[in-house]
C-alpha cells in the first residue's frame, strides 16, 4: 500500500489529503483526520508515502481500519461503531424507553440525567448491549456527539453505522416534538422549537447541551448566583436540603469560570448552622473555621465534604424536619439554641 500526499488550501491552513492505493488495484482519497488503522503502534508511515507495517501486513480488507493515527475518537468507540448497526438494534425498544421520559426541571442537573437516560435506553436497545452515547465529559465546544458516535466516511461500515445512527437520532426528535417532554422546562421548550425539524442528535440533543451547560458554551450561568439557591426553607426536609447541596455541586462541575474553593461548602454549613441540626454540624463549623483563619480561602478544606457530612447527618438520627432557630452565645463552650418560625423567603 502507498500513500502519495497531496494539500488542498483552506482559508485557516492547508489540509493534508492522502492517496490510497491498495493491493487490489482500489484507490480513493482520504484526509489525514480520516486515516484509520488497525493498530496506531502497528503500522508508520515513511518519509516517501509509504506506510511500513510491523508484525502484520495491510491488506485491502483491513480498510485502514478502526483505529486513528490522530483523530477524536477515543479507542473504545470502535466497539460501538461495530454495534452501530439496524440488525442489532431494536428501534421499537428505544422508542418505548423514550416515549414517556420528562425533563423534571430547566436545571443542568436536569439535563445531565436525561443525557444519562438516553444513552442507557439506547444500550437497551442494542442487542449487543455495546451501543452508548459519549460520556458527556468527552465533548466540548468543539467536539459534537456525532464527532464520536458516528465513524468517519472512510470506516469501511460507514453507511452501516450511519442508518443506526439515523434510527436513534429520529427517535430522539420525536421525544423532544412532545409537548410533554419539556412542559416542566421552558427555557428547554423554547430552545427546541426554534430546531424542532432538525436530526435529534446532532442538532437538537447537541444544541440543548451547549445552550445549558457551560463547559460546551452556555453562556448564561452564574455560578455563585446558584450558590445563593442553596437556602434552607421552612418545614424543609433534611433530605431535601442534602439532594440541593448535591445537585447544585454537579452544577458548578460544569461551570466555565473559576470557582473560590469552599464556597458551597461554607454556605452549606451556614444555613445548618441556623437549624435545629445545628448541634450535629457544629464541630466541623468549628474547624472549618479554624482552616479559613489558618489558610484563607484559597486552599480547598479537604477534611469534610458536602457528602461526608450529609452522611453523618443521616447516620446521627439529625432531625428529619428543619426548623429555624437564632443562636445565643452562653459566655462558654458552644452556642446554645433558641427555636423560632418561620424562615425568611
């Protein structure tokens, strides 16, 4: 097999484009982002054009298969572009995983654990069980789910995977046609009505993560605005309380800008500290408090956690309902409590 390279200008930079010449007198034309090979320590390509192979040869059935010299696809993918195919995938079965599925709320939260759904309704549907979505961590501004999901032009199952990738993609758009799919989530509802004819992954499913999260460009978020969301409200549960903590953390995993470390942290304990549970909490405060003088809050408290304490709540018998009360300090030890109602808005 030889490889004569040839460029072909662009407005940014000229672009690499490979000749492929196979055994089997085949030839076609590929970008280097395009060039897939079994095994990337396998084979190298030379000086003049010619890829040399070590311990195996490059027939024209390997296809310059599989694996990218230096494109996005992480190696895994392979496994779900051999699955992604009509054959082993059961379209009925992913339309009714989807059919009754609801956005809770307008919150990344939200949207996470619906990308979450999705993916694992298309593995149910794949009779391999080898089907998935990307793990959203892997996408950016740049890098779309198509980018993953679907194999380049050149993977010799191209229109294969790309008629299962249609399946799964009309799938999902009729999902986000429903009225009720976003009834709870306004800002969703009006994001997909402006897309709603559009492919249901690529365009809509794609689009919905970048408008919402701001690791792939939102651009509305305000971090330390949903810090202040954190408020404990009367007749509030424990349970309650600890699920906000937790979900407005998974928030700010996704945020753009730079967060002071132990923000979150310090105003959850804050508004504990102004409950009935505040006796429970009240010795990590203590320390916590004795770090910041120590260290400031540039340095992360790495002794407690939102979760490690949420744990010791429950596991301590800590009231389940959480009321109001005004701390008065006794001239010793710790604060002793007063109870009041209600809870300020």
């Amino acid at each position: 097999v030889s490889i004569v390279e040839t460029t072909l200008p662009t407005i940014l930079r000229r672009q690499p484009i490979y000749h492929i010449k196979c055994a089997n007198g085949q030839e076609h034309d590929v970008r280097h982002d395009e060039l897939f090979i079994p095994k990337t320590d396998a084979l190298t390509l030379d000086e003049n054009g010619v890829i040399r192979s070590s311990g195996s040869v490059l027939s024209a059935s390997d296809h310059l298969d599989i694996h990218a010299i230096d494109g996005l696809h992480p190696e895994e993918f392979t496994e779900v572009w051999a699955n992604l195919n009509p054959e082993k995938f059961k379209l009925h079965n992913l339309k009714t995983h989807l059919k009754d599925f609801v956005l809770k709320d307008d919150s990344i939260v939200s949207l996470v654990n619906a990308y979450d759904f999705f993916s694992g309704a298309i593995t149910a549907a794949s009779t391999t069980g080898l089907v998935r979505l990307p793990d959203i961590s892997a996408l950016t501004p740049q890098i779309s789910i198509r980018d993953l999901l679907l194999p380049p032009p050149s993977y010799p199952q191209f229109l294969t995977a790309k008629a299962c990738y249609t399946n799964i993609a009309s799938s999902l758009a009729i999902l986000f046609k429903s009225d009720e799919f976003a009834e709870k989530a306004p800002k969703t509802r009006m994001s997909l009505l402006a897309i709603r004819n559009q492919d249901g992954i690529d365009q809509q499913l794609n689009h919905l993560l970048r408008s919402r999260i701001p690791t792939l460009g939102a651009t509305d978020f305000r971090p330390y605005e949903v810090i202040m969301e954190l408020e404990v409200k009367d007749n509030m549960l424990l349970l309650q309380y600890i699920t906000l903590a937790k979900d407005i953390d998974v928030q700010l995993s996704f945020s753009a800008h730079p967060i002071e470390d132990n923000t979150l942290f310090s105003r959850f304990l804050h508004q504990l500290m102004k409950t009935n549970c505040h006796s429970f909490v009240s010795h990590v405060f203590a320390e916590f408090n004795k770090f910041l003088k120590q260290n400031g809050s540039k340095k992360r408290y790495r002794e407690e956690s939102i979760e490690t304490v949420s744990q010791h709540l429950l596991d301590a018998g800590a009231p389940s309902v959480l009321t109001s009360i005004t701390l008065q300090h006794t001239g010793r030890g710790l604060p002793s409590a007063r109870l009041e109602h209600p809870f300020s808005a």
